[in-house]
C-alpha cells in the first residue's frame, strides 16, 4: 500500500543537501530487538536503490499474522531535538533502539512471516547519492509492553538509473598492466542519448574533440597499483557510475643500480642510475624520485635529502622536488670521490688513490658549507692501518666504518680490511682483516675484497667480490661469518654484487644480470627477488611469437618453450595450457601461427607440416590435417591459418598459394592463385587475415586482397605505387575497421587504408606476433619475453605480462 505519491518522497528527500553522485548501496547500521519470531530485518530485494526507479526492502522474522509500519527518515544523528539513536524504554519497549528520524510511514502488509516495502525515489540527476534511512515497528502481542518491537536498521544511498546513465568503455590501457611511467594515457569512449558533457577520469576531466564520443586523459600514477576509475556526465546531469575499467602499476625501471642506501625513517630504500628511484621496503612498490643526469658512483640517503657524488663533485638532491645542487667539488685538490655516507647534516666521502699516495676522509655539509678534509691518509706509523684502496662508508653516530681491499683477488696473501674511524677525533683503527703474513684482526674467513659496506646492530654487512658472498663482520671482535653465498641459503648467486644496504633483518643488494634488486635474509641466507621488474605471475615466457585473444585471455605461442600458454588479461598471469609436459598427442616444436576455432586452439606446426587443434582445457593434442589425415594437396610449408566459418585458410609458402582446410575431415583444397586466378602473383607470404570475401595476405612489398571464392587477386597496397610508409619485412597482420594493419620487424606497425592503398606508420615498435582491436595493438616481444600494449593513437606503451 502506498500512502505517498513519488513526488511527495522528492519533496521529503529535498530536505537534504546530499547530491554527491555515488554508487547505490543498502546497508545494515543498527540492531533490532527480538520479538516471538526472532529479530526482525530488513534486506534488498530485486536491486539497490535507484534515481526514477521503485525500490524495495523485505522484512522478514515477523511471524505469519501481525501488522508493521516502515518508517523513512533523513537523518540517524537527531529527531529534532531527540539525539539518535534513542532509547525506546521510556515508551515500553525495553531493549528496543530507534535509528532514524520520522519523515514518512507506510503501513506493511504481513504475509508468511515476511513484508514487501516499496518506496518510489524521485526523478532527476541531482536525487544521485542521497542517503535515506529505514527502520520497521512490527506489533507483536506476546512481548510486553507497548506489545511490539523494532526491526535493525538501514542506510540506504540512491544512485543512478541504469537506463539513464551514460556508457563508458575504456579501449586503453588493458585491464592489468604496468608501466615506467609516472603516468598513463586513458583513452575510451562514452555514448548516451542526450550527449556527453564531461568523462573523468581519476578526477581528471577528460579531452574530446567529438563530444567525447572518443576521449582521452592523461593521469599521474603513484608507485604501485592504480586503479584507472571512469564516470560520465550526460547533458541533463545523469552521472554513470564510477567504474574500476584498469588497473595500472607504475613501476620505475630501477636502472644501472650504481649504489644503494636505505632511509629507515621513511622505510624505503633509494637506488637508480640516470634515475633514483624509492622502492617501498614493505610493498616493493617503487616511485621516481629525480632524475639525474651523467654518472655519479656513490649514494647516501637521511629523510627527503639524498646525497650523490661523481668521482669529482658531490651534489645535494631534494627527493621532494628533484632539484638539486652541487655542494661541493675536488677539482682544485686531485681527489676522486668513491662512495658517500650522511648524517643528515653533513656528507662524509672517501677518495680513491692518487698518484700512488693513500686516500682521504672528506666532510661536506648539506648547507653547502663546504669541502674539508677529515683525514690526511699520509704513511703512517709502524703497525697502523694504511689509508689505501678505499671502497665505500657507513656512518654510525660519530663512527665511520670503511672497506679497504687492494683488488686482490688472486693474491692469497694479502685480504681485505674494515676501518673504524672517529670523525671528531680523527682516530682510527683496524676492526677486521689484516695481511696473512701479519696478525690478523678477527676469526673467520679471511676478507678477499670487500667493497658495499652496511651497518645492521652491532655489526658490518660489506659484499665481498672475489668471494661472490655477504660476510657480516662483529664490530667488537672483528669476527667473520659469510651469511650467504652459493653454499649457504638457497635464491639467486651474489656474482657480480658489490653494493649492500640493511634494514630490519633484511639485506638489499642491486644485482645489474636481474635488473632488480635482491633482498636476503639474514637469518638464513635465503635470497628472493625483491620488487621485481616483471609483471604478471607464472611461468615465463621464453621466446614468444603468434597470439590470439579469447575472451578474457590471450593465448601465446611460445618458440622458445614449444608450448601454448594463457595470459589472464585481468591479472596477466601466466600458466601453461599445452606442451611442456602439459596435454597429450603430438609435439609441435619451432614458429608456428595460432587461431580460435570456436572451441579449439588450431596451430599451424610448421615442423610437422600440418595443423594440430588444443583442447584449451586439457591442453591435448590432434593432428587435423596433413601427416597423412585429410584429402588433397599435401602441405608445403604451412604459414599463417585464418578461420572464416568452418573452414581454416593456410598460407602455404612452398606453393604460393592459400589452401582450404575442412575443419571437420581435414580435407584440403587449394584456393585458386598463384598459377591460377586473375591478378598478380603472391610470393613470399607472410601475413594473414579474412576481410569479407576476401583474404588479405602481405608480401614483402604489397598487400594483396584474393577472392576467397574465384582465386583472383588485385593489389590493395603496394611499396611501389601507393604513398607512404615502405614496409620490407612482414611478420603479422590484422584489420581493425576500415584498416589493415601489418607488424613489421623492421619499421614497426604500417596502417593500410584498404580503400586508397595509402599507408602510415602506427607505431615505431615490432613484436613476434599482435592482436589489434580498437586501434591497441598487443605485442609479444622475443627480445625481453614480455606481451605489451600500443596505443596506436597516442602511442603509449604499457607492459601486459613479463
């Protein structure tokens, strides 16, 4: 029973200012009190509340007989001068709360222990995001009292009409992917029938020279995941809900590594090269800091300041700004800086060798106060250590640890060193290490030649090179243990690691073959990969070529691996569907181009000379045609295949020629070409693809259209006689509208217009294989194993799986 007309709730509904576009939600906010039939509740039924639309709750726990009155409200802060919730004990019913004030009740007729609650919402753009409240009386004669107790209560949030809202879709980027960048280029599309007035996108307003029928938005990134988030408002103010269409990580490319330094106040860890980059040390997430432009050797890290030096200059970084400053330089003092340490306040260096005379300790404050030297390394007395070779420094309060090695590696007589020196002092002495024909400082393995240097409690960390192992060094004894080579802890080998940094238990070392950094335990030695640079999970890919897209996934064949495998578009993760062990039947082995059927995978096995169809589930195998299954002319050499109906189109390189496969007997025919048809001749083919009645095949120098039905053939494009982009060698190709699109290795991706022959270059990046669909071409890349995506229209790259 209604008792209120839909404009009448608007009235009501008017009283609030709360007009924010939200998506709709209804939800519990308060308990009920039990009556006989147990606690009375309210719940959603047939959808969430909606601008224009009826809504409806359901009460049940209510007994079969009885009678209820649902109350709306706007507020479950006050009724007038009654603060909510209130306490209903007064009015006798003990134990009962009231949630929302009274603006509107509705008798609710009982029917087998349960209430159907209609409320008509208001029309209009501006009703989206309105909160309403909702709670029942249910009279109930066993319970005493007032003879009646209330149901829990709801909040309820009006959003937009599903027939109103505008369409959006996202073309680019995928749905997961990662980028380098600090930020991403959405590009999409949004329909409504009374017209566009604005798309945003992560609350950046969106550019459109069509009425944003196609739209485009740059938005900055974060280190991590970043949810891309799209909305649309149409003319009249309807406004789409905001929709989750991507997810993009931004993951700065960690670069040359050429030092390392932890910041534990702002637990990250900063590295780079052209670049530093903080990398997240609870997440591995990873942000671009500043930009830095020539080579610099050392790196030291307090707060928002970083410290860099060449081997001549140091210079102050603001991680906030980027800006930066030099602070200090040795050109007038022949020095040449190797590694930095800082306090926060000052800089302190070490300088190699000159001129054979040992090496110094140099001080620089952060203010710019200037260059001064702590300690002249001069020849000092018998029995001191000698101020020579050194590698890199650590600072602890107003201790300086430093690595000192002579690159000796086959020397077995002379080791590596740790040197303590008092920076106000200027005192100093050996902690561990010393010439094997002297006394030594500390047991253990004798140091060979340590170089990155850390301090982790009460010891040193250093990488020793010669022994491809992290040796931790007790700074009370000088006593030496290797935490971690290729015998102790299992992960990946420390060769060529030189530089360390610690925190919480954990080493970090910058290993230049991974392109990323490794992060040790010092428990156990065990060494993981720590923020890798790849994206996806599962097996890797190895030499990947021809794919396909399914649905929610792309199917890749990979060369190196001889197996197909799955790419989850949403996840980009990886897992093999067939080969390597994965499925029965025959084995396919080197290049070979791949289709959908409809239900199979079909891939043309160029080592067997015929096609075999994957069963996407169980990853078996079956020879459908050629190696002696199915009629006619035996394959040649079988090169891209193209579905059309339920028949497969194979481009057989040795004939010249397009051959018919039956995709039910396997039986083969060949298309009239070659010396057959009218038009020219196509050799060379590489490059596939059925567009209406014809099938477009690229050869070294043109594009050529073949009826698929009388075998003749025109020229749709050609190096020669159509304006453009020249194109040599042809590895795929794909159409998408009114374009044909050829992937080639050498200039990138070439756009044909098929009506004018003319063609442009879409894209300076080539691949093994593509997929193309709304002008994003999906790449795979045999060069770093990776699938990526082009936007072909803006030109950003983004990482879909490596």
């Amino acid at each position: 029973m209604r008792f209120e007309s839909r404009s009448a709730i608007a009235a009501i509904l008017a009283l609030t200012s709360t007009i924010a576009a939200q998506d709709p939600s209804y939800t519990t906010i308060g308990a009920g009190c039990p009556g006989s039939a147990g606690t009375p509740t309210l719940s959603a039924i047939g959808g969430l509340p909606r601008v224009a639309e009826t809504f409806t709750s359901q009460l049940t726990n209510v007994g079969d007989i009885g009678f209820a009155i649902g109350i709306t409200g706007l507020s479950n802060a006050s009724w007038g001068v009654v603060p909510l919730p209130a306490d209903l004990t007064l009015v006798g019913m003990p134990g009962c709360l009231l949630f929302t004030d009274v603006r509107r009740q509705q008798a609710l007729s009982i029917n087998q222990g349960s209430a159907d609650w209609e409320l008509e919402l208001p029309v209009g753009p501006e009703w989206q995001g309105t909160t309403f409240y909702q709670q029942a009386f249910v009279l109930d004669d066993s319970v005493p009292g007032l003879g009646g107790v209330m149901s829990d209560a709801a909040e309820g949030v009006i959003g937009l009409s599903l027939t109103e809202a505008p369409q959006v879709a996202v073309a680019f980027p995928p749905p997961c992917s990662t980028t380098e960048n600090d930020y991403v280029v959405v590009r999409g599309t949004a329909t409504d029938s009374d017209g566009i007035q604005a798309v945003m996108v992560n609350g950046v307003l969106a550019l459109t020279s069509d009425g944003f029928a196609n739209w485009q938005a740059t938005i900055p990134l974060a280190g991590g995941p970043n949810p891309v988030v799209v909305s649309a408002t149409d003319l009249l103010g309807y406004r789409s809900e905001e929709t989750e269409f991507a997810l993009t990580t931004s993951k700065p490319s960690l670069g040359q590594m050429w030092s390392i330094d932890v910041d534990p106040g702002s637990n990250r860890l900063v590295t780079g090269g052209s670049d530093l980059v903080a990398v997240d040390l609870d997440t591995g997430y990873r942000t671009r800091l500043a930009s830095v432009p020539g080579n610099w050797t050392g790196l030291a890290v307090s707060g928002d300041t970083a410290v860099i030096n060449s081997s001549w200059r140091v210079t102050r970084v603001d991680l906030l700004t980027g800006n930066m400053e030099q602070i200090a330089n040795t050109v007038q003092t022949d020095e040449t800086f190797s590694e930095v340490a800082t306090d926060g306040t000052k800089a302190f260096l070490v300088s190699s060798d000159v001129g054979g005379s040992p090496a110094d300790v140099w001080e620089v404050g952060l203010d710019g106060s200037g260059l001064r030297r702590l300690k002249n390394g001069g020849f000092p007395g018998p029995g001191a250590p000698e101020f020579r070779d050194l590698k890199d420094i650590a600072v602890r309060g107003s201790q300086a640890f430093i690595t000192k090695n002579l690159q000796a590696c086959s020397m077995p007589y002379v080791t590596g060193e740790l040197l303590e020196f008092d920076l106000n002092t200027g005192s100093w002495r050996l902690v561990s290490g010393g010439f094997m024909t002297e006394q030594q400082t500390g047991s253990g393995p004798s140091l060979s030649e340590p170089i990155g240097v850390a301090m982790e409690g009460n010891r040193a960390l250093t990488i020793d090179t010669c022994l491809d192992a992290l040796v931790t060094i007790d700074l009370a004894t000088g006593d030496r243990v290797v935490l971690a080579d290729d015998q102790i802890g299992t992960g990946a080998s420390l060769n060529g690691v030189s530089k360390v940094a610690a925190h919480d238990g954990r080493a970090f070392v910058p290993d230049p073959a991974l392109k990323g950094l490794i992060q040790i335990d010092l428990a156990t030695g065990n060494r993981t990969t720590f923020s890798p640079s790849g994206a996806g999970e599962g097996v890797s890919l190895s030499s990947p070529g021809s794919m396909i897209r399914v649905s929610d996934h792309f199917y890749v064949h990979d060369i190196g691996l001889d197996a197909v495998l799955m790419i989850d578009c949403m996840s980009g993760a990886r897992s093999i569907v067939s080969g390597l062990g994965i499925g029965t039947g025959p084995t396919f082995s080197g290049d070979g181009d791949i289709e959908w059927s409809g239900s199979e995978i079909l891939l043309a096995d160029r080592a067997s000379n015929s096609i075999i169809a994957i069963d996407p589930v169980t990853g078996d195998r079956t020879h459908i045609s050629g190696a002696g299954l199915g009629a006619g002319p035996n394959f040649s050499s079988v090169g891209d295949i193209a579905v059309y109906g339920s028949t497969l189109l194979v481009r057989d390189g040795g004939l010249d020629a397009l051959v018919h496969v039956d995709l039910t007997t396997g039986n083969r025919s060949v298309l009239p070409g070659g010396s057959s048809g009218f038009g020219t001749e196509i050799f060379g083919l590489d490059g596939l693809v059925v567009f209406g009645d014809e099938a477009l095949v690229s050869t070294y120098e043109s594009l050529v259209g073949v009826d698929l039905g009388t075998g003749d053939r025109r020229v749709v494009s050609s190096n020669r006689y159509s304006w453009g982009t020249t194109y040599m060698f042809p590895i795929d190709l794909q159409v998408d509208g009114q374009r044909a699109f050829v992937l080639d290795a050498n200039v990138g991706i070439v756009s044909v217009e098929i009506a004018t022959g003319n063609k442009t270059t879409a894209s300076a990046q080539s691949g093994n294989g593509f997929h193309l669909a709304n002008r994003v071409a999906t790449m795979t890349s045999a060069t770093d194993g990776s699938v990526f995506a082009v936007d072909l229209l803006s030109g950003e790259e983004v990482v879909v799986t490596k």
